[in-house]
C-alpha cells in the first residue's frame, strides 16, 4: 500500500512566506559583512490593512526601516530586542503608536489608554513592543504599569490644571481681563505634561503663542502666569510680554513667541550652550536639555528645516516636538503640506524621529522618555511628531467654523485628561476621591491665581523704558552731556530717550 | 541668565566728555585723526605731518583734558590694518572670556572671508569659532538663544546685505526680548560684517543695513572708520550686555594705522571728533569719513574750516557732541552712505533739528546716497554714492561762496 503523500503545505506559498522579510534580513547580512551601521531607509511595500483603527489605509501601506547612525547605543549590531521597528505605516491617523526610532530606542509598550485597540498585524517586527493589547478595562499586573502612582498623579494634576487654567482664560477674556490674541491650548495637554513633566528645572523649553500650559508645566506658578495675561506688574514678565511671550529665567522657558518658528533656533541656541559648556568650558554634571515645541504649520517654515540641519549636524541635546493638530488657523495641514507626516523629515537629515498618539499622554512620555535620555547622552537632537487636537478654535477670537464636527467629537471622545483617569482607575493606581481632590485643589488654584491677578497693580509709567536695554546706557548721550538714563525724568518714563 | 557686566579694568576712551581718561588715548585718537585728514583718502600713511593750526585747535577741543603729546609714535603701538585691528580686538575678548564665541559662515577653517578670524580655528577651537551652514535666520536665532543661556556670541554676517535673511531675528528676538521678557533674560549678541559700497559689487552686496535696523528698539548700532576705533569698539560691543551691531566696510578693511599697544576701550555712544574747527559742522561715518576728509582739504585750500565729527554711534547719536559742536558753528552738513530715504541722516537731521533749533543759522543739509540698487557699471556705481566735489560744492552752498 502507497503511503499517503506527505502534508506540506504547496511549495510555492511555502518560499513566499519569507519574502517580506528578505531586505531586512539581506540588510542584517549586509551589515554583518560591513560592520557598520549606515542610514538606510528601506520601503517595502505591503499589502496588509491596519486593523487598529476604522479607517481606511490613507496611503498605500509602506513598511519603513529608518536606522540612524547617530543611535549609538547597541553599536554596529542590532540588539533583536531593540531592533529598527519595522512599523506598519497605516492609517495617518491611526491610533496606535508608530515609533520609528532606530537602535536604542525604546518603543511603547503599550497603549492602553487607545480605545479599540486591535493588533498590529502583517508587519515583521522582532520586538513584542509595538502591538496593543485589546483594551478590555482589565486590571493589568503592578509590574506592567506604565507609571507609579506619585507619576500618575503629577500628571493628571497638571493636565487638569491647563485644561481649568485655560478655561479660566476664556471666561476671563470674555470679561474683558483680557485682550489681544489669546490662543488656549485645551485638548493638547497630553503633549506639555508629557513631555515638560520629564525635565529638571536647568532644562530648558521654547514654545510658540500657545503657551500658557508649558508655561504651567515647566513650573511657571499659576498666579504669574494669569497676572501676566492681565497685564500686571507681578506677571511673569512684568505685563510687558502678554499671552503670546511667557519667559521665565527661574524655570528655564525661554519664551512664547508670536511669530512661528522663531523659537526653534532659540531653542537649538540653548542646546548649543548646554554643549559648549561641556565641551569648550568642561562643566561637568547632566547636560541640560532644550524641547522646542512647535505646530504643524511650523513644520513648513524654513527655520524648522535649517534647524534640524544644525541640531543634527553638532548632536545637539535638543528634542523638536511638533505639535500636529491638523489646523493651522484655517488651513487643513493636508491642503499646505506635500507630504503631511512630519516625522519622516527627520530622517532626511539623519535624525531619529518618531510619531507618537498625543492624546495618550502615557506614551508620549515613554517617547518622550527616550528622547530626553539620547539627548542628554550627547547622542543628538530628536524629532517627534505628536498627533494632537484643539477642542477650541485657534485663538479665542477664530470662529472655528472648518473643522468638521465629526472630526472634533472624534477627538474629543479622546481627551487625555479622560484617559488617563480612566487609567489610573482601572488600574487602581488611584481612587475617584484622590482625583477629584486634585480636581478641586487645582480649581483653588486658579481662582486664587484670578483673584492674586485682578489684586494686582498695573505698571506704572516708570516702567515704560526700564527693559529695552540691559545696559541703559543704551539709549545715548544727551545734548546737557549726561547719559539719557541718567535724566531725573528716567525713572519716570517721562525723560526724552 | 543676565550676565553681570564685568568692571571695565581698561581706560575706556571718552572723547569729550568729563570723564576719567587718559590724555595718551585721547591725544592718539584724535592725532590719528590728523593724519588721516592731512593724507589722501585711499590710504593712510604713518606719517606724522600736521599743521600748527591744528595742534592748537587740538589743545583747545579737547577742552577738560591737558595738552599732551599730540603724536603716538612716542608711545610705541605697532601698526596694522583694519581687518588686523578687528581680528586683535577680538581675539583679545576671547582670550578674556571663554564665554565668547564666533558664530558664521567660513569663520573657522577659512579664516573669515574677510580674514577677521583667520587663525581663531587652530587657536580657540571649532566650539569657538563656529563655521554654519548657510542658514541666516537660524543661526542668528541660534546666537540669540545661546546668548540668552549665558554665552556671548559674537554673530559674523558674511556681508551685512545677508543679515536681510536674519532680520526677523534681529528684530523679533535680538531686539525685543529683554523687553518682553521682562528683563529676564539679556541677549549680549555682536552682530557685525562689512556692508556699504565696494568696488562694483553689484546691488545685492553693497546695501547699507543701519537704516533699516535703525528703527529696531533695543539695538545699539555702531560703525568703525579706522583701525583704532575698529578694536575699541569691537572690544566695547562684545562687553556690552545690550544687542550690538557693528558695522564695517568693505573697502576699509586694508586701512593701515599705528594703535596703542596697551589695552584699550572705546565708547560705544560717543563721536569721534575728526577735525576740528569753527565754520560748518560736518557728521559723517564709516567710508564717507574719508570723503569728507578728501573734500577737506580742498575747503581748507577755499578758506572754510570745517568741523568733521566721525559719529560712529549710530544708534543712539552722540547728542554731546554733535550738539556742542553746532553750537559753535551754526551750520550742520550730513554726509553718509545711506539711502536718501528713511536713512541714518534722515533720522540724524531731524533729532539735530529737534534739540538745537535755536543754534542753526540755515537748513541742515544732507548727502546721502541716490535711492538707486547700486549699479554695476564704475562710473554709474561712483554716481550712487556722495563724492568729495559734491561735498565741497554742499559747503559753499550752506556756509556762502568765498
């Protein structure tokens, strides 16, 4: 009797299972034979749907490979663990957290704060890390936390005080306390705790006009901060900068500004100091680091691209993270960019980068974890792109009428804040009653910082010209021979400079 | 990051006025200036001709100083051209401050396309003097906020005409930020490149930027005309804790003059007295300095005596000077390289008609260049720009025919 003919699966299937994975594997032996780690961007086109998210494939689903040689940390060889993701590019707005770090870079392990997870599939990736686990509420072990207690607190409090904080504004400014352009930042708080919450105080950060809440996060005392957006003397800048220009020397903001990306190359000026310091003055200690937070209509500017150049080019310790709400004022990112994912213009200047969910404020900190630790190893600057959302219209005078409102209820079924108290609940890293203290402490706050602002007196005249030079010799010598600072009528505002 | 303004440990040289300095640093200045009046225009020579007429116009001009020796050449110094000159003053502030850093295009390996820095890479390092890509805005901005975090950088414009590029920087941030943050952070940023009117460089590299950063509050503006004041007011700008921007010219970096070998600062809001004298009120700086000298000597053959006042401050102007000098002579002439439009004489004339009304006999008239993009053409170019006949005629017309 034949024996039955052997069950092998046909032939040809059999010989394709591995193709997907033959550039990666040609590149390890590549590698191997030349024994160091060039940047190579490979593309390989797969056919696979993302499964993550509802939406359709936005673009034809490449898979990318973006190893940087500035990422020193496991050498020429890839560690399989921490091998370059190899990350299934979906859906532009898909849920799940796409880093595309190179060797050394820590992807998210989790997302359980992204409602409708499913797993990633069809895209090879060696690590478990970037796959979600179906978010089922279940309690998940104390080892798997993405966060300790006193860490999920600090972060829920901060959010909760921008979210009240820049609520309080709007009332304020609908009062009259306030005027101007006033640009609030409600919906987006994921991104400043995330990332602002990591810093020491010598570190530094450069933010735009929506920067009140990287005020708060950077450690700018609530009360300064309203004062100023009063107009007061006590405000952070004596009533002289406004809501569009926070600075704080004490807490290492270096400032708000109005026009876009002027702060970038402030914020790579920092950076280099923090690395002449260490290399031309031999300062030793941690070297402080520099975040430029900036939005997605920046990230057409040529500053952004010069900087990203510069950073690059010296490894500075700065961390470009852009802030990508989709709206520039009015206009769509998608009518004004060619290629609207901003995280792949690192990599054209051999800089890592990453894309990360910026309503889930947990991952933007592991991201944002990894980055500040590169930089302050001296391994270079980083670009992250956070997928983000305003609840509010640009600035509080935009009448937001061209955003679809299926596209802000979408966000808005996203909020952070609600996230991660539904993480810490679920979890059982906190109780309701803990969080609604902080609740009602932080509401304390910022009455008492409205009520500190309305207290407070405005500048007085004198003020007028006591900051326009450092040195007040500045304004020249008078016809009578004396320095113009030196009038009686100085101090007064009322000498003729 | 304020910065605490180090203690001035040199003699920082006041022309005019009653403050503590040294009657060499002065007597030098201004028989520096003697010379450059009694030589031809292009080129100084170290020769230590000088009329009698002058030295006791010198003894009574300086009025609150005494009478010292008029020549340096008794002192020593030792002799350089301008661009030298610079490369010495800040090579000094370098070796003085290792917080001073060099920041441009070509600084490093080249040497500076002008030589200002040639030397500096092997000397201080590629962290100090710091070669950029070609990105304006961006490492001006860098500069800034380096400046802000406790360096003080020294920003080189290739040629000023670039520093356009730069100018949402300069404005936005170099100027405003000690203001708007309060006093917070000081930017003690020198900005500084040659500009003007070459040699047929064509329109885009012969711009003259002070009339556009003129207007920008919390910048301080200053040219230099000669090797001497070319250190003093590098080393004084690179120590000042405001903005700085200095303005040098093209065709005067191979200015050859004898400087003090000793340490030495100049002011950076004060004028420098040329020549003196009694009839007409020249103001001038940067390379008009030398026309207007050119145009000197011929008035001085015609019977005028002129007053040449090198302003060299800018932003703010020397009202001291300028105003004790129309007092004695009733009648001003601005001679620049500015545009004819919204340029420094523009400004210049109406602060003079402000404050010394009273003082002046007739109108304050104005030279400046046509509001023309530079040709390229030489004889075109030469029309641009106020030439020294055109100075004497401008004379003859406001103080009357001899």
């Amino acid at each position: 009797m034949q024996k039955p003919p052997p069950t092998h699966p046909p032939l040809p299937s059999r010989l394709l299972r591995p193709l997907p994975f033959l550039p990666f594997l040609l590149l390890r032996l590549g590698r191997l034979i030349l024994a160091r780690p060039p940047p190579v961007l490979l593309n390989v086109v797969s056919s696979c749907c993302c499964v993550a998210c509802s939406s359709p494939p936005w673009l034809p689903s490449p898979l990318f490979v973006s190893r940087c040689r500035s990422l020193t940390l496991d050498g020429p060889f890839l560690a399989p663990t921490l091998v370059a993701r190899v990350v299934r590019k979906l859906s532009f707005r898909c849920q799940s957290s796409k880093l595309l770090l190179g060797a050394g870079c820590v992807a998210g392990k989790k997302a359980p704060l992204s409602s409708g997870g499913g797993n990633v599939r069809g895209a090879v990736s060696a690590s478990k890390a970037v796959t979600e686990k179906p978010n089922s509420g279940s309690k998940s072990d104390k080892a798997d936390l993405l966060v300790t207690k006193d860490e999920g607190l600090e972060l829920y409090e901060d959010m909760v005080l921008g979210r009240s904080f820049e609520d309080m504004c709007a009332q304020m400014y609908y009062r009259g306390k306030m005027f101007g352009f006033v640009h609030l930042y409600n919906g987006q708080e994921a991104v400043s705790t995330g990332f602002i919450k990591l810093l020491k105080q010598t570190d530094f950060v450069t933010s735009t006009y929506r920067d009140h809440v990287h005020a708060l996060s950077k450690g700018v005392p609530a009360r300064q901060v309203m004062a100023e957006l009063f107009g007061k003397s006590t405000g952070c800048c004596r009533g002289q900068g406004g809501s569009m220009h926070m600075f704080s020397a004490e807490h290492g903001l270096l400032g708000g500004f109005a026009f876009i990306g002027e702060g970038i190359p402030v914020a790579v000026g920092a950076a280099f100091t923090s690395k002449y310091k260490r290399e031309v003055l031999k300062e030793e200690g941690d070297m402080p680091v520099s975040i430029a937070f900036f939005g997605d209509g920046t990230a057409n500017n040529g500053q952004f691209f010069e900087c990203l150049n510069m950073a690059q080019l010296w490894k500075l310790p700065v961390i470009f993270v852009v802030e990508n709400n989709l709206w520039a004022i009015g206009m769509s990112h998608y009518r004004s960019t060619s290629d609207p994912e901003i995280w792949k213009k690192g990599p054209a200047f051999g800089m890592a980068s990453a894309h990360v969910d910026g309503m889930d404020v947990l991952k933007v900190r592991e991201v944002a974890k990894e980055a500040v630790e590169r930089a302050r190893r001296g391994d270079g600057p980083t670009l992250i792109e956070c997928e983000t959302y305003r609840f509010r219209g640009h600035s509080l005078a935009d009448p937001d009428e061209l955003r679809a409102p299926a596209e802000k209820a979408h966000y808005a079924a996203r909020d952070p804040i609600v996230a991660l108290k539904k993480y810490l609940l679920d979890n059982e890293i906190a109780t309701e009653a803990e969080l609604k203290s902080i609740e009602k402490k932080i509401d304390e706050v910022v009455e008492d910082a409205v009520e500190f602002a309305d207290a407070s007196p405005l500048p007085g005249r004198s003020q007028l010209l006591e900051n326009v030079f450092a040195d007040p010799k500045g304004f020249g010598i008078g016809p009578d021979g004396r320095y113009r600072c030196e009038d009686p009528g100085f101090t007064a505002g009322t000498a003729q400079v | 990051m304020a910065m605490a303004a180090a203690a001035p440990t040199v003699p920082i040289c006041h022309g005019r006025r009653a403050s503590p300095c040294s009657s060499k640093q002065v007597s030098v200045s201004v028989s520096v200036a003697m010379r450059a009046w009694a030589s031809k225009s292009s080129s100084l020579s170290s020769s230590s001709s000088k009329s009698p007429r002058l030295v006791a116009a010198h003894a009574t001009a300086v009025a609150t100083k005494e009478a010292a020796s008029t020549t340096s050449s008794s002192q020593g110094g030792h002799e350089l051209l301008m661009f030298e000159a610079l490369r010495e003053g800040l090579s000094e502030e370098m070796e003085r401050d290792p917080k001073v850093c060099v920041i441009g295009e070509d600084v490093g390996d080249y040497g500076g396309s002008y030589k200002v820095t040639k030397g500096f890479s092997e000397k201080f390092g590629s962290w100090r003097v710091l070669d950029t890509p070609i990105a304006e805005n961006s490492f001006t901005g860098m500069a800034i906020g380096s400046a802000m975090t406790g360096l003080r950088p020294v920003v080189e414009g290739m040629n000023m005409g670039f520093l356009l590029l730069a100018y949402n920087q300069i404005a936005n941030n170099c100027g405003m930020l000690h203001y708007t943050s309060g006093g917070q952070f000081t930017i003690p940023i020198v900005i500084r490149g040659p500009g003007g009117v070459g040699r047929q460089l064509g329109a885009e590299h012969s711009q003259r930027l002070e009339s556009y950063f003129q207007s920008v509050p919390g910048l301080q503006m200053v040219a230099c005309s000669t090797p001497y004041n070319a250190k003093g007011l590098m080393k004084a700008a690179i120590r000042c804790e405001n903005p700085v921007i200095l303005y040098e010219h093209v065709l005067l970096y191979n200015l050859k003059e004898k400087i003090p070998d000793e340490e030495y600062v100049c002011c950076l809001e004060e004028a420098e007295m040329v020549r003196p004298g009694t009839e007409i009120t020249i103001l001038t700086y940067s390379r008009m300095r030398y026309h207007v000298t050119q145009a000197a000597k011929t008035l001085v053959d015609r019977g005028y005596d002129p007053e040449i006042i090198d302003i060299r401050s800018l932003k703010p102007f020397d009202m001291y000077t300028i105003g004790e000098s129309v007092r004695k002579t009733h009648r001003v002439l601005i001679v620049e390289e500015c545009m004819r439009t919204g340029g420094i004489g523009a400004s210049l004339r109406s602060a003079i008609m402000e404050s010394f009304w009273d003082e002046l006999d007739g109108p304050i008239g104005c030279l400046s260049s046509q509001d023309v993009p530079t040709p390229y053409s030489g004889p075109l170019e030469e029309l641009t720009v106020v030439q020294p006949h055109q100075i004497v005629t401008a004379v003859e017309n406001l103080c009357g025919k001899k």
